[in-house]
C-alpha cells in the first residue's frame, strides 16, 4: 500500500534528507538552469554532511549548462539502492521522464518544486516561489550548511535564469535578497550571466538568423511564431536545447502577447515553448498535455509542422 501522501516544510523537509544516507536526486526531463542547479547545489550541500547522493536526468544536458564542471556528474542512467529519491523541480510524476516508474514504485519519495503542482510524492515540499533553487536554499540554510562559492553559483543559476535575469514579473524582493546573500558568499554571477544570456555559437547565429527571417505574425501582431525544422538543426549540426531561448524572439516584439517557437526535434515531433505577456499560456499548453509557468510553459506536439502551427494558432487565438 502507497504512503499517504504529505505537505512538507523546510523545517521537515531538512530533517528527512539529513536522516537519509544515500539520495537519488530527479532533474526534470529537458533540464533548465533552475532543475540542474537546485539538483547540483543540493547534491554538495548534503556530501558537506556525509551523505552519498547522485543525481539523475534522462535527457541530455543543454550545452550551456554543461560547461560547469559539476554537471558531469549527472547520470541518464538509474543505477544503484537508495534511502530516499528526490524529484527536483517537477511539477508532476511526468517531468521525471524515463525514471517515472521507478520513482512511482519507491516508497520514499520527496518532491522539491515551485510550480505549485501535483501531490505525488510522500513528502511534498512545495512553495509559491520563482525558483526552486530558492527552496533548496531554505534547505541548505536550515540544515546549517555552509554555502561555499561552487554551491553558491549553482544556486544563482537557477534564481537567475528562471527570473531571466531578474526581468520576468516573478522576481521579487526575495530574489534579490538571496542574490545578494550568495554574491557574498562567491557566487560567479558573470560566468552564470555570459553562459546563459550572451554567449553563444556562429552556428547557433546563423541559425538564429535563418529563423528569425521567417517568423509569422497572427491576429494583428498579438501572436509571433517562429519555427525550427530537423533539417535546419541537422545542417548548423545543433542540438534541439539549443533552441530554448529563441522564443525570445518572438515575444520581444512590442505588440506581442503571444510568442512560440517550435522545434522538430525528431520527425514530425514538435517541442514547443510558449512566452506570454498577461496572457496566461500554461492554460494554453495544458490543452495540448504541457505545462510551466503562468507566462512561460510549454508542450509537445506530434504531426506535420503545418497543422501542428495551424492547432497552436488557434488555441492561441482563444486567449488573446
């Protein structure tokens, strides 16, 4: 029979994962900045105090995330017998990908998450904040841990880029509290800044270049949508996470309440990323199976890139 399942504090929260000895950490499927550092920065954390932890993600790092050398630490392979497995950042059972099942079958389970999701872990430690790094830094403080320059930066990494930058309308003054709190304690704010806001690749440019040239305007230029084929992937020979901060693009544009970019990352499979400007498109994502933020989500879609644009347009359209 499955433990009932249990909101957890901080408080509870800390004192679980310091009586447990070897932890299995979760990264959500197609990791971001905030579910590798709240994983990364929790996985230090807890070795300052003797405990065993790995952790897990069944997709492959994006490029950018990968330059910071903790990162390879992170296994696409579930190995090994643990006290307690953690889902970092996971809004529901899905986002822990190829690992759902497992996690679903183990009875100790805990979920760290700020997306304010589903119960379906034992213990759910769950809060209304703009980055789940926040909450493992409520953790890591609480425990008495000491947050030294490398831990620091990975928990900046996910407060910055899941405030983007602090510019989303979910930074708060919380944010810059914690920001200042872990530039103190050595944070490297330009390395984190430079690899995920400025730097990139000529192929990545030029891809850029050759997307941005087409994008689509609907209903009056409320909506801009921009598209990236296999084909154009396969010949900058990029990866598809490459492709995450495009839809910037399109939502950048002043008269836009609605911006999209999707990428085929395999045949006539679409991710698809959703930015809004008071206009709720998590709602819109959740028609097609998706999820995040209230004004950035996203989802997958299967089918011909056309009819899958045309599908979009007009879940869109009942939005705006």
């Amino acid at each position: 029979m499955k433990s009932i399942k249990q909101t957890t504090t901080i408080e509870q929260a800390a004192k679980i994962l310091s009586d447990k000895n070897k932890i299995a950490l979760f990264a959500h499927t197609n990791p971001d900045g905030d579910t590798i550092g709240a994983s990364i920065s929790l996985k230090l954390a807890l070795e300052k105090i003797g405990k065993t932890v790995n952790v897990f993600c069944d997709s492959k790092l994006d490029g950018r995330i990968s330059c910071f050398d903790e990162t390879r630490t992170v296994s696409q392979a579930f190995n090994g017998k643990y006290d307690l497995l953690v889902a970092v950042d996971c809004g529901d059972i899905f986002r822990v990908g190829e690992f759902s099942q497992e996690y679903f079958d183990f009875g100790e389970t805990m979920t760290i998450d700020h997306h304010g999701g589903e119960f379906f872990s034992k213990y759910n430690c769950l809060k209304p904040y703009a980055s789940t790094c926040q909450i493992v830094y409520e953790i890591i403080k609480e425990s008495g841990i000491e947050i030294d320059g490398k831990l620091a930066t990975y928990l900046y990494m996910g407060l910055c880029t899941d405030t983007g930058n602090f510019a989303h309308n979910n930074t708060d003054g919380e944010c810059f509290d914690m920001a200042g709190n872990l530039f103190r304690c050595g944070a490297d704010i330009e390395k984190v800044y430079r690899t995920f806001f400025r730097d990139t690749t000529l192929s990545e440019t030029k891809l850029q270049a050759r997307v941005v040239s087409r994008i689509r305007s609907y209903y009056d230029g409320q909506m801009f949508l921009i598209y990236v084929t296999k084909a154009d992937l396969d010949e900058f020979g990029l990866d598809p996470s490459i492709t995450s901060g495009i839809v910037s693009y399109a939502i950048d544009i002043d008269t836009a309440k609605v911006g999209v970019c999707i990428c085929e990352f395999a045949k006539n499979d679409y991710k698809v990323s959703m930015r809004g400007k008071n206009c709720s498109v998590r709602d819109i994502c959740a028609e097609f199976g998706g999820g995040g933020h209230l004004y950035a989500a996203g989802c997958k879609i299967s089918g011909f890139l056309e009819d899958v644009i045309e599908k979009i347009v007009r879940a869109v359209g009942y939005s705006i």
